[in-house]
C-alpha cells in the first residue's frame, strides 16, 4: 500500500546507426598554434620554479635574521654580567 510502483522498463530495440560526418578544413592563419601552447607551459614552469626559489631565500634570510638576534642577545647579557663583576 505505501510502497510505490515503478513503471516497467521498455525495452528499446537495439539498432546501430553511424553517421559519418565530414569536417570542412579550417583556414589556417599562417602561424602554428602548438609553440604558443608549450611557450606558455614552459612560462608558467619558469615563474612557479623562480617563486620558489624566491620563497626559499627570503627563508633563509629569515632564519639567519633571527640567529643573528638571538646570537647579539646571548652576547650582551654576558658582556653585561661582566661588567657588573
């Protein structure tokens, strides 16, 4: 009763019909498509390569920066435990 009923599937009869279609051949415009397409691959790799090594630097220049603070407060506490002495 409260169970709804499916419509039973027909059947399709099972026929195979190929068109062949013939393209009409496009104008070309005197230059070739295919460089542009690996110029711009080799563009995007170039800019992702030299992004990171930018990011990679500035790392490095970072940790250095804050070696080099911690290595200036290390010194100055003890030059000014000495001269208390």
């Amino acid at each position: 009763m409260f169970r709804p009923k499916l419509p039973d599937v027909p059947t399709l009869p099972t026929l195979t019909v190929t068109h062949q279609h013939m393209q009409a051949p496009t104008p070309s415009a005197g230059r070739p498509v295919a460089p542009y397409v690996g110029v711009g691959a080799g563009a995007v790799a170039a800019v992702v390569v030299v992004g990171i090594v930018l990011t990679a630097l500035l790392a490095a220049i970072a940790i250095s920066a804050v070696s080099v603070a911690i290595a200036a407060v290390v010194l100055r506490s003890l030059v000014s435990n000495a001269n208390k002495r």
